[in-house]
C-alpha cells in the first residue's frame, strides 16, 4: 500500500496562470515557496532555504480560484504529486508537481489595497465562514474604588467572585487501573 498526499504551505511565486485545454477544461498553475530549515555547515547557523514547488488546479474551480490568487498570497495546500518527464531539444527533462485538491487562504484578501473584514481568511469554496478569536483572558483582580462616587443612576457593577483555579488531577495511571 502506498499513500500519497502532500500538505504545504508558503507563499505563492507568482501570479496564477489560468489555461484551457482543447476539451474545455481549465488548468491553473502557480508556485509556491516553502521554506526549509537548515545548518550551514561553514557557519554553523540555521538558515532558511527555498523549496519552489509547482501546483495545478484542474476543473470548475480552477477560474474562480484564479481570482482570489496573486503572487505573494499565502496558501495552504492539500493534494497529490505527479512525476512528468519529457524530452526537449535532445535532453531528458523531468519535474514533480502537486495536484490541488484543497486550498486555504491564510492571508488577508486583497481589495484596492483593503483587506475584506471578515472575508480574509478561510479555505476556497467557504468564504462565508466566519472568523474566529481568542478568548479574552479571565480578569482575576477586583476592581478598586478610584475616588469617586457613582452619580445617581450610575451605579457601578458588583465585582463577581473569581474562582481559583484547581491543578488538573495526576497522570499517574498504571495499567492495573486501565479497565481492558
């Protein structure tokens, strides 16, 4: 058995390029940059170093998504590698590329220089999703009487009990205690 995915993500190269075949088909291509980690053996720091891979997007997604590309978007890639070799000029040529089956935006969208409000992010095809924040941290200190009195009709709110928080209970599990 053998499986074949691949996830990505980095920045697209360039500017998409929509095609269509003789049978009507529309084909996107683009590049994307990945980024690879590595220690320069003279100098002994870790660099980044560029991948560039090339992804295809075949079908009816192909001219919509086109729209919303643009060199220097960040992406996030699902999808398989295909291997293609052919010969050009007497010289054997190869090169490997990702088939796209999902693609998701992690940078702002671009509208005139402003970005959408809640459209900027999300995967194609869901870009009515909304976005989503972190929590506001929970306030642990009572508010403190700064001078003033409240005037009539602005009373100000009673401070709520903070609740301690509890360490979670130990891990120590055996495997006497394990019920199978």
């Amino acid at each position: 058995m053998s499986i074949n995915r691949v996830n990505i993500s980095g920045n697209l190269t360039r500017d998409p390029e929509l095609k269509t075949t003789t049978g009507g088909t529309s084909v996107l291509t683009f590049g994307v940059a990945v980024n690879d980690r590595r220690r320069n053996p003279q100098t002994g720091e870790w660099e980044d170093v560029p991948n560039f891979v090339d992804c295809v997007v075949f079908g009816a997604r192909a001219e919509p998504l086109s729209r919303f590309l643009s060199k220097g978007s960040k992406v996030a890639i699902e999808g398989k590698l295909r291997y293609s070799s052919w010969e050009r000029e007497g010289q054997r040529r190869s090169k490997l590329e990702v088939i796209v089956d999902e693609v998701e935006f992690l940078s702002p969208r671009q509208q005139g220089g402003q970005s959408m409000g809640g459209q900027q992010y999300g995967q194609y095809g869901q870009m009515d999703a909304p976005t989503y924040a972190a929590p506001a941290p929970a306030q642990s200190y009572a508010p403190q009487n700064q001078g003033y009195a409240p005037q009539q009709g602005y009373a100000a709110p009673a401070p709520q009990p903070v609740a301690p928080v509890q360490a979670p209970p130990s891990a120590e599990v055996y495997d006497e205690d394990i019920p199978f």
